[in-house]
C-alpha cells in the first residue's frame, strides 16, 4: 500500500467516443495498464468518460446506461489485482434518478460521487439529462482523502468548500471542458480561486478530442496550493502522464510532473479547427473527404485544414468551373492543390447548369434574370460533390465562413451541401488570418507539408463568388473588416443597433445587416455542423426563431423613453427629481 505521504497521480488525458462503452472501456484499461508500467497509485479519467461526452439524450436510454454500469463493474473487478486505482465518470441511476457521477474503484470496490452544479447554458444543456446531486463529502482513498468535484462544480465556490470543510486533502477534478477562444485563461482564473479560497491543489483533466461540433481541447493541468503552476500537459494530444504528489506539514505538493506549453490565439483556434474536422470524420467512419476548390480564400484553408487533418491521400479537391470562373481562379486552384499533394479534378458546369435552365425555360420566360439563375450554378456543383461522396464514400466538406453564414451570403443545397464546415465559426478577416498563420507555420501532428501551402494570390485577390461577370463580394456587403465587427457586436455581445452606431458604423449598414442575420436563421438551421472556435457559435450558443418579425430600428432606449416622456406627458419608468 502507498505510504500516506506520497501519491503517484496518472492523467490519463484521452479521446473517448461518444456511445462506445466497450472501445471507451478498452481504452481506459490500456491505460490502467500504461499507469501501472508508470508506477502510478491511481489513474484519473475524465467526466463521462465511459459514456463519452457529451451523450446528450443517449444518456436517457436504460440500455445505455445498463452498459456503461456494466463496464465500470468490470472494470472495478479488475483493481483486485492490487495495481493502480481509477477515477472514471459515467451516468449511474440510483432511486430513480440520473446522475452524472464520478467514480472511485480500487480493491473491487465501487464510491461514486455526483455532479452538483449542471451547466444549463451555451453549449450545456446537463438539466435536461441529470439530477443535481447532493453536496459531496471527500472519498478515502488508501487513507488519502480526495475531493472529487466534477467539472462545472469548481465554477462555484460551494462545493469546493464543502469538500474541504469535510477533509479533503486535495482536488481532483474531472472535466468535459470545450474549446472556444480564450478559455485556457478562464480555467485557470476559475481553479486559482477555488485554490485560493481552500488552500487545497487541484489537479484539472480535461478530454481531448471532437464530438460533433465541439472540440475538446485536453491542456489539463495542475495547481499547487499556492496556485503555482505544478503540471501542464499539451493541447490537442492523447497521453498518459504521471505526477508526483508528496505530503509535508503544509499539505500535498506537485513534486514531478511535465510542463509544456501550450499554444493560444490563432495557433490554437486553427488546431481545433483541424482537430474537429479529424474526429469527425474519423469517429463517423468517412475513407476521406472531397471538397470544391474554387480558388478563393474559404476552399483553400479548408482543403488545408482537411490535408492537415487526414493526409493528402485521404482528400480529394474537385474545381467545377462555369463560363464565369477566371483564368486566375483555375490556375490558383491548381496551384494549391499542388502544394498540398491532393488529388484534383476539373468538371466544368455547364452541361448541368444549361440544362436546369432549359428545364425551367418554360416557366421563367418573359422574367428576367437574377440571383435565380446564379444559384443554379452552386446548386449544380453541390450536386456533383453530392454524386462523387455518394460513389465513393467521401464526405463533402463544405466551406462557409461566419461572415457568409451570418447574412446568408451561401446558397442553400448548393455551396452549403456537404457533412461538415470546419471553418463555419470563423469570420471572414479571421480566415485570412489564419491561412497567413498556416502558411509560415502548422500545429503539432499535422500531416500537411511545411511552408506556403496557400498561394499568395489567394489571399491578396478581392474575394468573389464568381456566379456573373465581374463579380465582388463587396459589391452587396459592407467592407468584411467592418461586416466583421457588426456581426460580432450583434451575435457574440448582443449589442442594441444604436450602440454599435455609437462606434462609429452606419446605421442603416447595422439595420440591414442585422436583417440579413435574422432572414438567414432558416438556412443556418439546415447547414452542416462545424468546429466551435468562438464564444457563441450557431447552433448550439445562439437559437433564434426562424419566424421573427423584431427589428432593432436603432433609437437608444434613453431616447425612446423621452419620446414616451413628451408624447403622453408621463414620466419615463425609473425616471427622478435630481
């Protein structure tokens, strides 16, 4: 038995898959055994590690849960041998209620504790699935006194403080913790004050991987009790690591462990992008992907993304030129095929394209023609990428950005087919950010090569869709630096029209493109799922009706409440004598 004043601690910083209990059940043994071979005492896995996170409504299912129960038993036998402990998570029902619990097994033997705090916001919906529990006491594990608060629980000083009024030696805290911009730092500020506030470590695992569109980052960590730095594993990245706990007469303190750096800012934004398209097609069961490479910027880092991703043997590029793609467009499209070692094919268009008009000819006659007709040709090209991902069973991977997303600036069952957008949550000025940043440099275990892998040109040409002559995007949106902003002041911060007038933007630019984010709601709803990089994406972050007759019309309220004021002769509400 391990002596009270030391304990190995085993981060087994890992990719579960949702609803595979018995592959998530192997893999937690594997590393069990790699603990071991460590000579780790015990081995922490993350929340719902067994289940995978997050199951959402799967989690509702008895057969479901009757699985998971059923590994975790086996499991649980298996630490008779008298080798590592293991710290898991899983659903477990008891006196009919769900819990997101966590367990302790050692010696054959089971302690669970539950979740007390359940997210119920942005990406979270956890009241929907499981019981709060109750405030939990430490369990005893080889006569060390563990706290076990479960990933949202440490958002909160109440359950910290119960574990340590109650004994608890140290932290340890399992987390299903996604990605979004910025979120590293917020870990740490969240576990330095329960830190501060107990005067107890913790130790953070986070899982690492992609679940639909959510990225798990991993970048799990560890705090000493005086909120140093004890432990940093990597971002993005799979492993077993071991730290070294000793007890003095202050308490528990990180003796070994690593520390690595771990990027931010784009560098990490353009991981998770390359990440969430990698397990989404693995963890689906896709050979490879085939996307439209049309020579613009938004195809270009995709196809990028997707190489860095799969290998270039695993993605497929196809340019489908019509009587309006330019010279410049082809040779540009050839030229970063080229430099990513793809597959590529050219299948003009205009046979489909003239064909559709020819059918429609009878209807349309007499009307002139319009935006009707330019979308036939995104209709016909998502067609052909349908057809070749239907033969050969690569997924589409479509590639609008936020900036296009937001003001419905992409043609629905057209340049919006496709399984999956691993750029869907960047704007446009943060995609050319980002190709600049692949071209001098690419994130740990990307199978993309080194060097300029976008050509110049791509990204210093004015962007187009190229569906008539002489065509601009600019031509029917605002600047994208200024777009951009707007979009981000009305989606990311909810900003009235009339405050983001205030910084400078015209008014009836902000109205038109607020009008523009509400009408595109429908086709948002239908669009292919994609990596989360910011704070509030589509979807998941932000659900507005499609149905939806508010418009901001930009009068501040203090001034709308004056105009209220003079009109009836009654003071505004909270109105005062001063």
């Amino acid at each position: 038995m391990t002596a009270q004043n030391t304990l190995k601690i085993a981060l087994a910083q890992l990719n579960p898959i949702v609803g595979d209990v018995a592959g998530n059940e192997e893999k937690a043994r594997a590393a069990r055994a790699e603990a071991a071979r460590l000579g780790a005492d015990i081995v922490m896995f993350a929340e719902q590690f067994l289940a995978g996170y997050p199951a959402e409504d799967l989690v509702l299912k008895p057969a479901f849960q009757d699985s998971c129960r059923a590994a975790l038993e086996r499991l649980a036998r298996e630490t008779a041998d008298g080798g590592p402990g293991m710290l898991i998570g899983l659903p477990w029902r008891e006196e009919g209620e769900l819990y997101n619990a966590y367990a302790l097994l050692d010696g054959g033997s089971i302690a669970v504790r539950f979740k007390v705090d359940l997210p119920n916001y942005g990406v979270f919906d956890e009241k929907r699935n499981f019981a709060a529990g109750p405030l939990p006491g430490p369990v005893n594990f080889r006569g060390i006194r563990l706290g076990l608060p479960i990933c949202e629980d440490i958002w909160t000083g109440d359950v910290v403080e119960c574990l340590a009024e109650t004994g608890a030696e140290m932290l340890l805290v399992p987390n299903g913790s996604p990605y979004w911009r910025g979120k590293t730092e917020e870990r740490f500020n969240i576990a330095a004050a329960r830190v501060t506030e107990t005067g107890l470590p913790l130790v953070y695992l986070n899982q690492v991987g992609g679940q639909d569109e959510l990225v798990f980052d991993g970048a799990s960590f560890a705090l000493n009790a005086d909120c140093s730095l004890a432990c940093q594993l990597p971002a993005n990245e799979e492993l077993v690591a071991l730290t070294t706990w000793e007890k003095g007469e202050e308490g528990w303190a990180c003796r070994e462990a690593p520390l690595v750096t771990v990027e931010e800012g784009e560098e990490a934004d353009y991981a998770a992008c390359v990440l969430g398209l990698r397990d989404y097609v693995e963890k689906n069961g896709f050979p490879g992907v085939v996307l439209g490479l049309s020579g613009g910027l938004d195809s270009a880092i995709c196809a990028a993304m997707a190489v860095d991703a799969l290998g270039p043997e695993r993605v497929h590029c196809v340019m489908l030129p019509y009587r309006y793609t330019s010279g410049e467009s082809l040779r540009d499209a050839e030229a970063c095929a080229q430099k990513l070692g793809v597959r590529y094919d050219i299948l003009p268009i205009s046979a489909p394209v003239e064909g559709f008009e020819t059918a429609l000819e009878p209807i349309f006659a007499g009307r002139e023609r319009d935006i009707t007709e330019e979308n036939l040709q995104s209709r016909a090209r998502g067609t052909i990428l349908m057809a070749i991902s239907n033969k050969f069973g690569a997924m589409v991977v479509t590639t609008g950005n936020k900036s296009e997303m937001s003001v419905g600036y992409a043609t629905i069952y057209g340049d919006m087919n496709g399984g999956f957008n691993p750029i869907k949550d960047l704007y446009k000025m943060e995609v050319y950010r980002l190709a600049a940043l692949r071209n001098r440099w690419k994130p740990k275990g990307a199978l993309g090569p080194d060097g300029i892998v976008i050509p110049e040109n791509i990204l210093s040409k004015a962007p187009t869709a190229e569906l008539r002559e002489g065509q601009k995007d600019q031509d029917s949106l605002p600047p994208y630096e200024d777009l951009d902003e707007i979009l981000r002041s009305l989606v990311e911060e909810e900003l009235r029209v009339s405050d983001i007038v205030a910084k400078g933007y015209d008014l009836d630019t902000v109205k038109e493109v607020e009008r523009l984010l509400y009408i595109a709601e429908y086709k948002r709803r239908q669009a292919a799922p994609g990596v989360k990089v910011t704070r509030r994406n589509f979807g998941r972050d932000r659900r507005y009706p499609i149905v939806n007759r508010y418009r901001d019309q930009g009068v501040a309220a203090h001034r709308k409440d004056e105009a209220l004021e003079r009109a009836t002769g009654k003071p505004r509400l909270g109105s005062m004598d001063v």
